[in-house]
C-alpha cells in the first residue's frame, strides 16, 4: 500500500533550535509539496518540487526555513532557528503528474510545537 | 493568480439531510478543481476533481460537485448526510495560469452532523 510518509509525527523544541522534517513520497511521483496548516491561516503552501527541482517556494520564510530534495525518495523541510509562531502540522503531499489534474497523496504530518 | 474561497467555516446539518459546501473560484484560465476531505489527525484525501471533463463529477462515499462556470462555483454536496462524514472539507485549485501546477488550497469548512 503506497503512501507517503514523514517523520517525526510529533516534534516538541524549544525556541532556537533547529527542526528537521523528513518525507518519503510515493516512489514514482515527481512532485512534491510542503504545507503548514494551522487554526489561524489554514493550509499554507511553503515549497513545491517538481523532478526534485524547487519550483516555487514563495510562501515560505527564506530566512529560516530551508526545503530540499537530496535525491527522489527524500524531501526535507528545515527550520532554523526556530520560533514559537512556527507550532503547526505539517504537511508533505507527493503526485505522479505534473499536469495539475493528478491527485495529491498527504502523508499523516509532522506536529511541531515550539515552546 | 488562481485562488478558491470557501464560504462558511463551520457548517452543521442533521444525520440525513443535504450537505451543501460552498466553494467558488478565480481563475483566467479553465481551472481544475478538486475537493479534499480531512479526519481528525490525518492527511488530506481527494474526493473527486474536475478537470474539464463531466461538469457534474461524482467521488467517494457519495459525494459530488458541479462545475458551473458562469457562476464561478464548484460546490460539493451530498443527499443524505451520515454520522462518518464529520470531517474538514477543502475545496483546491490547481494553478494552470503560471504555468506551475501548484495546489493552492481553501481555508476549509468544517461540517458537523447532528445525531
């Protein structure tokens, strides 16, 4: 059974510290996307790959949040330094198109709480 | 840019009665929309999309929406509520006009049912 997966599921830091997320799309997809839901603002789209190429990464904060793919099984968002108004789920999604007709697979979500 | 705005946040209905989720859409180009459901702690998962096929677009547990386009609208709806489909619902839109296919996605609706 496919499925994309992230790690950790749970993440509690203190302010400062450096927060790394890890996301294993379904093998085969070539997109990629990081989102961050919280109450107040909802699903917010911080970073977007395609053939592990960053194509948009407009909605995230450049100075401290960093999003890579080292090779096609991995994805990661990074956080550093980080701060209490960063406590949200985060969201990896992978898709087999890059037409934009395909679906968007989520995987379960990281919850980070910055104390 | 392609946006999608989903009118009520909360919305309840009695077990059996008609659903009816709101989302209308901005777009220059015909657009593809898709309608996402979300269960406690979990990741969002498609239920149907359009992608200029059918206008009336039927998905997963009896669910389905039309794409009207002189209304701008691509509302979701279900005769007969059940119990199981209290969840968090997300109207998205995949953004053909920049040419980047990302997935930009309502601020959601969170329907109750009533016993």
């Amino acid at each position: 059974d496919a499925r994309v997966t992230q790690t950790p599921r749970h993440k509690v830091t203190e302010m400062g510290q450096e927060v790394t997320m890890r996301c294993q799309p379904i093998l085969g997809h070539n997109t990629v996307f990081w989102y961050r839901q919280t109450m107040m603002q909802g699903l917010e789209l911080l970073a977007y790959f395609r053939n592990r190429a960053p194509l948009d990464d407009s909605g995230m904060p450049k100075d401290r949040f960093s999003a890579e793919m080292p090779d096609a099984t991995l994805a990661t968002l990074k956080i550093q330094p980080s701060e209490p108004r960063d406590s949200a789920v985060y969201f990896c999604a992978s898709g087999g198109t890059s037409g934009g007709t395909g679906e968007l697979f989520f995987g379960e979500g990281s919850r980070l709480t910055v104390l | 840019a392609q946006s999608v705005t989903q009118l009520g946040s909360h919305v309840s209905v009695s077990e059996g009665a008609l659903v009816l989720l709101r989302c209308n859409y901005s777009s220059s180009v015909p657009p593809y929309l898709f309608w996402y459901v979300q269960y406690p702690n979990q990741g969002l998962q498609l239920l149907l999309k359009y992608t200029s096929a059918a206008t009336l677009v039927k998905g997963i547990n009896g669910f389905e929406a039309e794409f009207k386009k002189s209304e701008t609208s691509f509302h979701l709806t279900k005769p007969s509520a059940h119990m199981s489909d209290a969840a968090e619902y997300f109207c998205a839109v995949s953004d053909r006009a920049s040419g980047t296919y990302k997935y930009i996605f309502g601020t959601g609706t969170r329907l109750k049912v009533l016993a």
